[in-house]
C-alpha cells in the first residue's frame, strides 16, 4: 500500500506545544562511560539488543523516496562534541534547519559510509582523515522520502572546516553529554486538518543564539540515545 502524501503548510516548530519531556517520561540520562571514545568503540563492537524509536516520518512530500547518508561527527575534545551545521535557507529540503552534514548516496559511492564521509568533505571541509568511523544506526526514513543511514564516528581535532555557502550558513558543535541527556528532550505534537505530527526538540544555547535541534536530527539522536542507555 502506498502511504499518503501529507501537505503540510510552512510552520515555526517553537511554537507547536510541548507534549512530554525526558524529565516526565522518567528517563535516565546517558551513562559517562559511553559518552568517552572508548565507550563508544566498545558499544559498536559488542551491540546489545536494543529498538529504535524513530523509523519512519509521516511522509509529507510529493518526491520519489531517494537513499542519503548523514555523518554524526563527534569531535574527541575534553568532551565529545557533536559537529551540526545550519542549512542555508535556499535549499530546496529542510532548508535553514540544524542538520548533520550529508546527503543523497551518488552511485559512484560504495556505501552509505563512503557517502556520509564524501558529503561531509564537500559541505563542510571535513577530512576523510581525521574520521574514525564506529558504525551505522538503523535507516531513518524522512517526511522528504529519503531514506537516511546515520553514520557515526569520531574526529580528531586540527581540522579546519571550510563550509560550502550554497548549502551551510554555520557549523557548530553541542556537548554530547547533553544531547544525551532526556531532561532536554522534549516531544512536540501537532493536528493539522487531522493528521497528526510530532517529533522531538532539543534546544541548545551557546551563550549567543539557541539552535533549536528538532525534526529528523533530533530524531536520529534520540535513536542514539536509545542505543546508549540500552
């Protein structure tokens, strides 16, 4: 059966209501040992048994499905910081949203990690180098159509980023310790006409402007969350 194609009109998503938090929903936050290196290599090479929460958007766009990449790039600091860019307002998909850097999987790429590692290189300057990539979460499927494999990894500082201007406006980077912590998590629901949307928000202030996280990225990272508390 084909799902139906939602249309949903331009909207602010920091003004859709909040329905639930980490802090109600009584979760835990992350524990400090898998938010090191280490922690992390060790959870890719032994996975335990764990569900992803997020799969699939209600699709709301009239395009054919298409497979993208997106590279969660955690910069190896005195903490593990995730690298998010700000999409340019001109693009034709999730245009001005916080995003991780990636894109549509090109057939000459061999894999959704070649894909991941070559669209970060071309939008933000990253050096294929400086990753080291520790494995993929499950495929995440975009209200867009595209079909998203979410590759994580870890970078080692000394790089200089050179951003692409047609596709990023700025790059920045979010503890992970707090994007792994649900008392920042909050869950959004909206009834358009009936169809019903919600996803998750998780707003980070960097002293100078909030980048409201929300959507498909925020998303992803629940399911990593899920994957680190398992």
């Amino acid at each position: 059966m084909t799902e139906p194609v939602v249309h949903i009109p331009p909207f602010d998503p920091r003004t859709v209501p909040v329905v639930a938090t980490g802090t109600s929903e009584g979760l835990a936050p992350a524990a400090a040992h898998r938010l090191t290196p280490d922690g992390l290599r060790s959870l890719f090479e032994a996975p335990p048994i764990w569900t992803p929460e997020f799969v699939r958007e209600r699709r709301f766009a009239d395009r054919e499905p298409a497979d993208a990449a997106v590279l969660l790039p955690l910069v190896v600091r005195d903490e593990l910081k995730l690298l998010l860019t700000q999409r340019t307002s001109t693009l034709s998909t999730h245009s001005g949203q916080i995003a991780f850097p990636g894109g549509k999987v090109d057939p000459e790429d061999a894999d959704a990690v070649a894909a991941a590692l070559r669209e970060a290189h071309e939008e933000i300057g990253l050096p294929a180098q400086n990753v080291e990539v520790l494995g993929t979460l499950p495929v995440y499927i975009t209200g867009t159509a595209f079909h998203v494999t979410p590759v994580v990894a870890l970078v080692q500082p000394g790089f200089v980023l050179q951003p692409n201007p047609h596709e990023v406006d700025d790059v920045f980077e979010v503890p992970l310790g707090f994007l792994m912590d649900p008392r920042h998590h909050r869950r959004h629901l909206m009834n358009l006409n009936g169809t019903v949307r919600e996803w998750y928000s998780m707003p980070w202030h960097d002293g100078q402007h909030e980048r409201f996280i929300w959507g498909a990225t925020a998303g992803m990272l629940r399911n990593l969350y899920r994957l680190l508390t398992a």
